[in-house]
C-alpha cells in the first residue's frame, strides 16, 4: 500500500486561509515543505502525486474544467474521479481516514480542482473534517463502496448518495450501504420520486440498527431486509392521510 504525503491541522488551515484571501484558481503542487508521513510504509515520491494531479486534471477537462460546468457535468466529473482516486492511491482503510491525507490532496495537490468543483466558501470541501463531506475522501469512499457495482452508483443521485453515505451506520458497511442502495433504486426508478423515499428508510435503517447487527447476516438476508424497508417506506408515504 502507498504511503501518501499528510499536512497537519494547522498547515491546512494556513493553507486553506491563503487560498480564500487569493481570490482566485490556486495552482497544484507535487509537494510541501511541511509533508509528513505515517510510519509505516515506503513514501509516495512527487512524481506518483504529479501522476494525480495530470490525471484528475485530464479528466475534469473532459466535463468543463477550467470553465463553468453543469450539474450534470459535476455530478459525472465525480463519478470519473472516484474511479481513478481509488485505482491510483491505492491506500489502507486505516490511510484514508486520517484527515491530514485528504488535507494534502484538497489544498496541496488538487487545490485548482477543489475550486473548481465547490468554491472556496465551505472549509469542509477543503480541511478534511468531516470525511463524508470533503472534495475527495468522500469521493474515494463511494469508489469502495460501489466497487464492482459502478452501474449502480451512476443512477445515484448527490442527495441519495449524501443520505446513504453520511449516515455513518449505513455508509460505514459498504455492503448494507449497496443493498440498501439497490433496493431504492429498484423500488422507486425515477430520481425525482426517491427524496422522501431515501430519508424514510435511512431513519428505519437506523433505527433496526439498534437491535441488529447487519455484519451478521449474509448477503442475501442484507438484501431482503433492504428490500423489505424499502416497501414499508413506500406503503408508508403512499397511504392516503386519514381526516
């Protein structure tokens, strides 16, 4: 596994100050002076960080980077990106949940493309403090999550993936978090209709989680209970109101 450059809490949030006082597109950089590293495993060398960076860079250009894009566009560009984040970090579970990683890939290495894609207004998008809301983590996550099932991730929508994934006892379990997915997708086809759906059912997911431990189960019955809290929701938001 790759060991991938790190910048503190403090060098992310200077960084971060400089970009918002720029005003303007900040450029890539391959590395920083204040980098550092996990303890174990072979560091990553600058030219495996500029490989990201042309990469990630090729790919936005194919959905309207430098200039303005669509939703659709965005929502496509991501698509693309986790597919290659994850092909070419090639990091541990544990690697990608330390914040001071993604901090370096939004502010360092991909900061252009950070703007690009959000702005410079949400410091989330930016300091990786929150993992499911950050420019790249989250987009590395929904690689994981969806790997082998990309068909299904590209009829999700960002709200649908946003309430799956941030739910941390739903998106934590890749497995529950596919089932459950391919479950609404199955029960409500059309993106429009699945908002009031996709809310439902994570708060009865979250509450049956409670008392059941999905890892527990196999795949089979993770899919038949999905499926089975998925047509409750829908029975339930169907039912004429009583006056």
């Amino acid at each position: 596994m790759s060991n991938w450059p790190q910048i503190p809490m403090s060098v992310a949030k200077a960084e971060y100050q400089g970009i918002v006082e720029l005003s303007r597109s900040p450029e890539p950089r391959n590395r920083h002076p204040d980098q550092v590293y996990s303890p174990i495993g072979a560091h990553v060398p600058d030219g495996t960080v500029q490989a990201l960076i042309n990469d990630l860079t090729l790919i936005a250009k194919e959905y309207g980077y430098p200039g303005a894009s669509s939703a659709r566009q965005r929502v496509e560009f991501d698509r693309a990106a986790a597919r290659r984040l994850l092909e070419s970090m090639s990091i541990t579970w544990a690697d990608a949940g330390n914040p001071r990683l993604w901090s370096f890939v939004s502010l360092i290495a991909l900061p252009h493309l950070t703007w690009w894609r959000f702005g410079p207004e949400n410091n989330e998008r930016w300091i990786a403090t929150d993992l499911t809301r950050h420019t790249w983590a989250r987009l590395w996550w929904q690689a994981v999550v969806f790997r082998g099932h990309e068909g299904l991730l590209d009829q999700l929508s960002e709200s649908d993936l946003n309430q799956l994934l941030e739910r941390r006892v739903i998106g934590g379990d890749p497995r529950l978090a596919r089932c459950l997915a391919q479950a609404i997708v199955s029960g409500v086809g059309e993106e429009a209709k699945r908002r009031a759906l996709i809310r439902d059912v994570t708060k009865r997911m979250r509450r049956l989680l409670a008392f059941v431990d999905a890892l527990a189960l196999d795949g089979e019955q993770v899919m038949v209970l999905c499926t089975e809290l998925v047509t409750e929701s829908r029975n339930f938001l169907t039912e004429p109101e009583i006056t």
